[in-house]
C-alpha cells in the first residue's frame, strides 16, 4: 500500500503518518525528518538546505528527489509506504512518478488533511518534538506527562526552528502557492481523498483509513 499523505504545515500529518506507519507496518517517509536529521548532523545536504528551511521556503527539488529516490528503493518500502512532506509542488510530483515508475510501482491514494489556517498557527506554536525518538507533542493538545521529556523515551522535548510565528506564515503562504496544485494534480488521476483534520487523532486516523479503503477497495486483512 503505497499512500500519500497531503496537507498544510501543522495539519497532523507527521502525527497521523506514525500512527498508520503502526498500523500497517510500512515506513514513513517524512521529507522534513529526513531533511532536518541531515542539517543536524551537518551532511552536504543538510548545509544545503538549513537556510531554506529556517526561511520557510522549500528545498530546491532536485536535492529532494534525489533523497526521495534513494529511500524508496530500500527494502523497507517493498511492502508498501506513507509519503510525508513530499510532494510538495507539481514538479516534484512528476519526477514522483517517473521513480515509480522505474522501481515498478505506483501509488494507490492520496489524503489530504484539511485544517483552517487559525487552527494551524495554534498547533504549530505549541508543538513539542523529541530529540530523541521524534515524538510530536502539542502544550495543549497532547501533552507529555512531564512538561519537558519525551513519555516513550524520557529524551528532553524541543522546539523546531521554523515554529516561530513567522515563519509559520511563510510556510503557509508557500504551501498555498506551491502544493495546493499537487491536489489537483492527483485529484485528476482519481487518487485523490479530503479528510477533515479537526476533532480527536483516532477519529482523524479511522476517516484516513476509510479514505484509503475507499480508494483502492482495501481491506486491513486482504489475505
Ligand atoms: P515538514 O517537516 O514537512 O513540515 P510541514 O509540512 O510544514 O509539516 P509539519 O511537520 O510542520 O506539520 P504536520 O502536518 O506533520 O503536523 P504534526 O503532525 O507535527 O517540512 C519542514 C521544511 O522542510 C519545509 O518548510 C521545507 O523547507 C523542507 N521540506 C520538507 N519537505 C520538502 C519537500 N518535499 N520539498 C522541499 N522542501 C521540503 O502536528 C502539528 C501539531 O498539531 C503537533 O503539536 C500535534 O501534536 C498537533 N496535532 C496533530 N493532530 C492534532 C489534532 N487532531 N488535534 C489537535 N492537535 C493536533
């Protein structure tokens, strides 16, 4: 099961992609994550990207593709995988399909996860992250039993560079000019699905999964 997951910054797409990663025993593919891990351990690529991500703006694409590229070949995604982050303007989306298309395979869906913009400010101002195992916490939302450390590993909670005010509106202005496209790109190919990304994370998940279900007439147990 190869899905997508779409939406604007603070959406929940990371918290939802983990929450089906479980589920369904496929990878996470989180472009950001993967971004950020580099910046952190001062790769080539992480140099390259620092200063467009503390601006809000997007990574050039073909250092994106690249990385996107090399880790759907691994193993781990034979099975099937959630797409977080990425893609994130029509380009990227093509050159999505031509390494599909190369390693023979195709995506079956694609959720979007709607969210007013007032509703996304709150999230991401009050969003707590793991240094260690990268758990997503909100202040407010979804708190950890102890303000600062982590409730799986108890590694202390952080604050991401780009949760400042304004650089969330950055993203936000971003993603409407250069993603929202991407939406109707897939809702051409019929692989498109809305769900709105209000109310509790489980109630979030079972519509993601029905959005699924109802795209591709699967079923958690197909065998
Ligand atoms: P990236 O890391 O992808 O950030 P993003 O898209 O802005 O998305 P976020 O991670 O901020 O939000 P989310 O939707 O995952 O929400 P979350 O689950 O955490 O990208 C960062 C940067 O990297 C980009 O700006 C760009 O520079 C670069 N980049 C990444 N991919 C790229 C690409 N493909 N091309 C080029 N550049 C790229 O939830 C948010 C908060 O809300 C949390 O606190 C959570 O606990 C809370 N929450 C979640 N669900 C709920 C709920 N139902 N109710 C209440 N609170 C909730």
């Amino acid at each position: 099961m190869n899905i997508i997951l779409m939406g604007p910054p603070g959406a929940g797409k990371g918290t939802q992609a983990k929450i089906l990663s479980e589920r369904f025993h496929i990878p996470q593919i989180s472009t950001g994550d993967i971004l950020r891990m580099n910046v952190r351990e001062k790769t080539t690529l992480g140099l390259k990207a620092k200063d467009y991500m503390e601006k809000g703006v997007l990574v050039p694409d073909d250092l994106v593709v690249e990385m996107v590229a090399e880790r759907l070949k691994s193993r781990d995604c034979a099975g099937g995988f959630i797409l977080d982050g990425f893609p994130r303007n029509v380009a990227q989306a093509e050159a999505l399909e031509r390494t599909l298309e190369k390693i023979g395979k195709k995506i079956d869906a694609v959720v979007g996860i709607e969210v007013e913009e007032r509703e996304l400010v709150r999230r991401l101002s009050g969003r707590r992250v793991c240094r260690g195992c990268g758990a997503v916490y909100h202040v407010t939302f979804n708190p950890p039993v102890n303000t600062d450390t982590c409730d799986n590993c108890g590694v202390e909670l952080y604050q991401r560079d780009d949760d400042k005010e304004e650089t969330i509106r950055a993203r936000l202005r971003i993603y409407e000019e250069e993603t929202r496209p991407v939406i109707e790109y897939y809702r051409e190919k019929g692989l498109y699905r809305a769900v709105g990304g209000i109310g509790s994370m489980d109630g979030i998940t079972e519509n993601i999964v029905k959005a699924i279900e109802d795209r591709r007439g699967y079923t958690e147990n197909p065998g």
